[in-house]
C-alpha cells in the first residue's frame, strides 16, 4: 500500500523542484534530485509539479479544481445509475405482483 504523504511536504517538494529547474536539465531531473533528498518517487514527485503547472497556467491540461468537479459529477452520475437500476428492478416486481393474471 503506498505511503500517504501530507499536503505540506508535497507543497514544499514541489516548491523546491519549480525554484532549481532552472539548474536541471530536464524536469525528471530535477524530481529524481529533490525526490531523492526528501524520500520522495521522482515520478509521484513529476506529477505533482506538472499538476502545479497546470494550475498555475503554465502548461495545458486540466486544472485541479476542474479535475476534482468531473470525477465528483462522475461520482455522482454512477449514483444515480445504481439509484435508477433499483428503481427498475423493484417497477417490475411490483409490476408482477399487481398482474391480475398471476392471482
């Protein structure tokens, strides 16, 4: 199971990969230096500072606060399929049990 690291020291990783890229010469880089020296994957690392970028609007993509509002609706849409599943199914129970040809 991977490790939960908290919100702060992603920050602070980030952070420091954005500030010394310039001394890189790519992005991985720069992530597996900084990663290295916190404890942290280059690749977890990589992720968090394109998602940094993509916020901030250096890089295209989807931001984050656009990303957390599609999977809550995705979330939401999966609900209400299961909600109207049931709702189905138990129409045609009830739909069976009032055939007058079943008494």
């Amino acid at each position: 199971m991977p490790k939960r690291i908290p919100e702060e020291t992603k920050q602070r990783a980030t952070r420091l990969v954005l500030d010394h890229l310039d001394e890189y010469p790519t992005l991985t880089a720069a992530c597996q230096s900084v990663g290295d020296r916190l404890g942290i994957g280059k690749e977890s690392l990589r992720r968090w500072v394109r998602q940094a970028q993509i916020d901030a609007g250096e890089r295209e993509g989807i931001p984050s606060s656009e990303n957390e509002r599609i999977k809550q609706l995705e979330r939401e849409n999966r609900q209400l399929r299961e909600a109207n599943a049931i709702l189905k199914d138990a129409a045609v129970f009830f739909a069976g049990e009032l055939d007058p040809r079943r008494r």
